[in-house]
C-alpha cells in the first residue's frame, strides 16, 4: 500500500447540493422553506466547519479512470478503471477555512425534480464557495496505480470530472482544481 499526500487548489467556483429532509413549518411556502433551509446542502461538521466529503475525491478518481480507459501496458484491452473503482480509498475530509454562517448562496432557477430539462422549474439556493484548498491523503491498495499513472489521473481529473454540485462531468465548470507543488509518496509496509 502507497500512502500520497497532494495538496489541491480550486480552479473554479465550488458548490455542494448535499440532501436534507428539513421539515416544512406549517403554512410555510416553497420560497420561504427555500430562504430558512438552503445551508443545510452543505457538509459541516460538529465546530461548523464547511468541509469536502472524502469520497468526493474517490469517486472523482473513479470517474477519471473510467473517462480516460488507458489501457494497460503488457495487459490487452485491459484499463485501469477496476483498479481505481477497487485499488484507491480517501478517508478524511478536506476541512475548508469557511464557516456554514460565512457561505453566501447562488439562487438559480432549476427543474423541480433535479433532472436536467424538467419543464417543472423553482427557484433554489446553493452554497457557493469561491475557492478552496487543502491535503488529501490518498491511499492506494493497488500496485497497478503507479505514482506516474496516479499523478496523471489525479491532473486529468481536476480538469474533466471536477467535484460538487455543477461539475464538469455533470456538464458545469465548478469544482475544478490542479495539484499544487509536489505529490509526496510513502510506501506503508
């Protein structure tokens, strides 16, 4: 097992939609539902800290390596897309420098059941977070993912797949991000 500390910088806007079930006061209308509830689509944790789920940046890794299907050297058709799925975990989250009572909100007209082209549309409010960065700390259980081939992913990533709510791979341009400086290796035995 590698053990990779990076430290990543957003390139674009970024916006979270986490689900909540808050519920609706009696008489209280969409609009003001919408006014009263819409920070709770962010992940805090319990000091009021905004943070980045770790997943977040698994599943974007994922997402990469089934974009990119690089194949294999020596191994046929054979991509690397099972060995990020299976071979790569992230266990912390990115703790932000942003308090919940800090976010400001976007107000977006958008399709009332979330699907793109719903002819049904409301008005929302999503947290927008101007920028971000951080280190996350990457574990990779497979020995397929070499550093050379991580650093590639983790780069293509941050420009085609992204993070959040809006993201490239969900035909937006928030939560986009580079890699900062030097990706540091350790090898855990």
């Amino acid at each position: 097992m590698k053990q990779c500390l990076v430290t990543l910088e957003s390139v674009s806007p970024y916006s979270q939609s986490r689900f909540h079930n808050t519920e609706k006061l009696e008489k209280e209308g969409h609009d003001d539902y919408e006014k009263r509830t819409w920070k709770n689509r962010l992940h805090v944790n319990e000091d009021g800290d905004v943070f980045i789920p770790p997943m977040c940046f698994k599943n974007c890794l994922s997402e990469c390596a089934q974009y990119l299907a690089m194949q294999i050297p020596g191994k046929g058709k054979t991509t690397y897309t099972k060995h990020f799925v299976a071979g790569l975990l992230v266990t912390d989250p990115l703790v932000l420098s942003l308090k919940k009572e800090d976010v400001r909100g976007e107000w977006l007209h958008v399709p009332s059941d979330g699907r793109r082209g719903g002819t049904k549309r409301v008005m929302k409010c999503f947290p927008f977070i101007p920028s971000w960065s951080g280190d996350v700390l990457f574990y990779i259980f497979d020995d397929t993912i070499t550093e050379k081939i991580f650093q590639y992913h983790l780069e293509q990533a941050g420009k085609f797949i992204g993070i959040g709510r809006f993201r490239p791979r969900n035909n937006g341009f928030y939560g986009r991000f580079k890699v900062v400086g030097d990706i540091v290796f350790e090898n855990d035995q």
